[in-house]
C-alpha cells in the first residue's frame, strides 16, 4: 500500500501535538505500507482570532517536524486575488463576526485543495488527511485496516462525533481511490454550489455532507477521537458523543477530554 499523509492550513501549535502525530498518524501509516508526507501551510506570522480566543507569534519552521516529502508555503490572503469572496459573501456569515471565520475557513479549503491536487499527481492508494494542530487521543490504525479492505473502490472515513447542523466532522479523514480522495480534497470547488442551491451561508461541516453526497462517495465512520490544541498550549475540550444512530445519540458517550453535556460549540 502506498500512503499518503497530508496537511494543511497553519500549525499553529504543531510542536505541542508532534508526539501525537506521530505515534497515532505517522506510525501506523508506516507500519502498514510506504508512506509520504505532504504538506501544504500558509506562513502567518501571528495570529489573531477573536473567536478562538488566540492571539500572537507564530513559528514558522514548525512545518520542519513533519519532515515533508512536498512542501508548498503560500502567504495568506494572495489566492483571494483570484477568487470571487464577494460572491461567497453574498450568502452571508454563518459566524457572524464581520466574515473573519468565513475567510479563515476558505484559507483552509484553499490549503486543502493545493496539497490534494499535489498528492493525486502521484499514485497513492490511501491518503490520510489529517490537521496538524490536533491532539490525537488514539491511533488510526483499525480505521485505516479496515478502509483498505472495505469492499468501495473509492471511500471515505470520518470521524463519528460532531457532525454539527447535520453535516459531517472535517477534522480529518482517510481517503481510499482517487475520486474520494478528489471530493474530500477539492471540495472548495463546491463552495459556491453548495451556497446556490441551499441558499445559505457557507458552513464547513455541511459543505463536506454536499461534496461527498454529490459525488456519490460511500462513508463511513471511526471512534478515534482529538482535540484542538491552541497556538498556547491551551487544549479546547471538545464534546465527543457519538452521531451514529439514536442509541448512541441517547448514550451520549464521552471522552475524558470532553465537556459537560450541555457544552457550546466552540470552533
């Protein structure tokens, strides 16, 4: 099996979630076929979101970490020259903080996508996408066992908590076939579909739930769980009951990690 590992957006506090990664990632990807990383980050120098609660430097030779095969550094804001973000805007702001997360989430559907397009010049059977500023509390191996073995040509397996509003967790994900791997990667492509035909604000969660149920791309899901962890070290609970069925709904099984039940979303 050749297996692609990549990652994107900024990260943000990738030196306080290496280990993780590299024991619940990077590890079991490698002990199950030939690996390679690819990534693909936009070097801000500091950060600045109020809703996150996150402000000041960032390191920018953090990538070094995850020794990448491919590497692509992009200054932020530069790929909006050649896209329509009033189009988008037009739809309104799921946030409602003056479109600053609807930007933030279009820079990372654009990182998303250039690492996508890199990783499908190359022949990979499975592609592992996973963000580096997570905390990952287990390892991806069964998931990935059986995603490999699973009887799709092309499939793609999410984690099975916080499928917010009614669409699905885009945290992180493995890929099997090229066009999963297109649908999951590219689905910045489907932004302004999916705003026409809902006519709504663009929301992340959703937009992945249209791009996979457009292309007809089977799912499934996985229990491994992670965590945000904040450019200061500051790990943001999550809550972490699982989305599969009104049993589990019912049950509303937690990690040790997550808040109480009545916790807010806080992305």
């Amino acid at each position: 099996m050749n297996i692609a590992i990549c990652f994107f957006g900024i990260t943000r506090s990738l030196s306080r979630t290496v280990g993780s990664i590299e024991s619940n990632v990077l590890k079991p990807c490698g002990d199950i076929g030939n690996t390679e990383n690819f990534c693909h980050f936009f070097q801000l120098e500091e950060i600045d979101n109020p809703r996150s609660g996150e402000r000041g430097a960032l390191d920018l030779n953090e990538y070094t970490l995850l020794t990448p095969s491919w590497l692509q550094l992009d200054a932020p804001d530069e790929f909006l020259s050649d896209y329509d973000f009033n189009e988008v805007m037009y739809y309104g702001d799921s946030w409602d903080d003056h479109f600053k997360s609807l930007k933030n989430l279009l820079h990372q559907l654009y990182s998303l996508k250039m690492v996508t397009q890199a990783v499908l010049s190359r022949n990979f059977d499975i592609v592992v996408f996973a963000r580096p500023d997570l905390l990952y509390h287990g390892s991806i191996r069964r998931p990935l066992l059986r995603v490999m073995h699973s009887k799709h040509k092309n499939e793609v397996c999410l984690p099975d908590w916080q499928h917010w509003e009614g669409g699905l967790n885009d945290r992180f994900a493995i890929c099997k076939g090229v066009e999963a791997i297109q649908a999951y990667g590219s689905r910045m492509d489907d932004v302004m579909g999916y705003c026409k035909k809902y006519d709504a604000p663009l929301h992340a969660e959703k937009l992945l739930k249209y791009a996979l149920t457009e292309k007809q791309i089977p799912t499934s899901m996985m229990t491994i769980k992670a965590s945000r962890m904040r450019f200061d070290g500051t790990l943001k609970q999550e809550v972490f009951w699982s989305d599969r069925g009104r049993l589990a709904r019912i049950r509303r099984l937690f990690s040790p990690y997550s808040p109480p039940v009545n916790a807010l979303r806080d992305a």
